[in-house]
C-alpha cells in the first residue's frame, strides 16, 4: 500500500493525469471509474494569458497584467513574485496554491 501511495504521490507533483479507481463492494475488485481526474499546474512563466485565465480568481484582465509584468521584468523567480502583479495580492496566491509553478 506503500508503494502505491508513494506512485500516486509522485505522479500527482508530475501533473500527470490518473484514473480515479474504486471499489465494487460485491466483488472487493478494483474497478476503474471513467472519469480521468486531471492534476496539473501551470507554469505562470510560460503560460498565455488565456491559458491563466484557467485559474481561480485570474479573469482576462488579470491574466494580462502578469503577462506584461512577465514581458517588462522578465520570469518570476518564485511563485510569491506574483503579487507584484498590480491586482494579485497574498489572497489571490494563497488561492493558488499548488496551481501555479515557475518551472
């Protein structure tokens, strides 16, 4: 059960996509549900503005200021430069926590 949890584990902070997996109850056998959970981040470096506007709380104008910060002082270093982003505060990346990436 280790081992498993461990791979889990290790494919989640790869923001690989899994398969949800289940239980049947009568027989004890694994079963795999259909939907696929998708575990991803987005790199706040390389991203587009449309492709941050999949975040929480980043809306088009949003998006588009961290693009041009981006573009006037080049990549983030950390995911907290982020807030030096006029309209992104400690709130907003608290939010996105876990969503967000520099590498």
């Amino acid at each position: 059960m280790k081992k498993i949890s461990f791979i889990v584990a290790l494919l989640v902070s790869l923001g690989m996509p899994l398969q949800a997996l289940a239980i049947d109850k009568d027989s004890g056998k694994e079963k795999t549900d259909m939907a696929v959970a998708m575990v991803s981040s987005i790199n706040i470096n390389t991203a587009s503005a449309e492709e941050l506007t999949k975040l929480p709380g980043i809306g088009k104008h949003k998006a588009e200021a961290i693009v041009q910060y981006r573009n006037a002082n080049g990549e983030f270093k950390s995911v907290d430069d982020l807030t030096k982003v006029q309209g992104i505060g400690a709130q907003t990346l608290k939010n996105l926590q876990g969503q967000i990436r520099i590498k």
